[in-house]
C-alpha cells in the first residue's frame, strides 16, 4: 500500500471518528427519546408510558410552559 492511500484511509478513519464522538455527544446532551413522535403527543400517550415505565397515580396537569 503506498504512502498516499496510506494516508488518505487514515484520515477517513479520524473523520469518522470524529463525527462519531460529536453524534455521541448530542444524543448525551439532547438526552432519551421519551416518546417518539414526529409531531405532538397526546395526553394518553403520555400516561401509557409513565404506567409502562411503572409509575402508579399518574396525575398530568397542563400547562402552557410559562412560570407564573
């Protein structure tokens, strides 16, 4: 293998790993998926996954996001 190719492979392989670690990164940041969904949820969705997860006397209250 000639130096050249030599050089181009490892360069492809520390880009990979590079945009490995930053993808690995935002998926920490971001954290877990709580529902996946490509819109909103609904209210019952959210109360079968916290019943799934193994929570009992689920209460959900809305809100609008805003402290007052």
């Amino acid at each position: 293998m000639s130096y050249r190719v030599l050089m181009w492979v490892i360069a492809a392989v520390v880009l990979v790993a590079i945009v490995t670690v930053i993808d690995l990164a935002k998926e920490r940041e971001d954290g877990p998926v709580f529902i996946a969904s490509n819109g909103p949820i609904t209210e019952d969705q959210v109360r079968q996954k916290l019943l799934t997860d193994g929570w009992i006397n689920v209460l959900i209250r809305r809100g609008d996001g805003t402290s007052r």
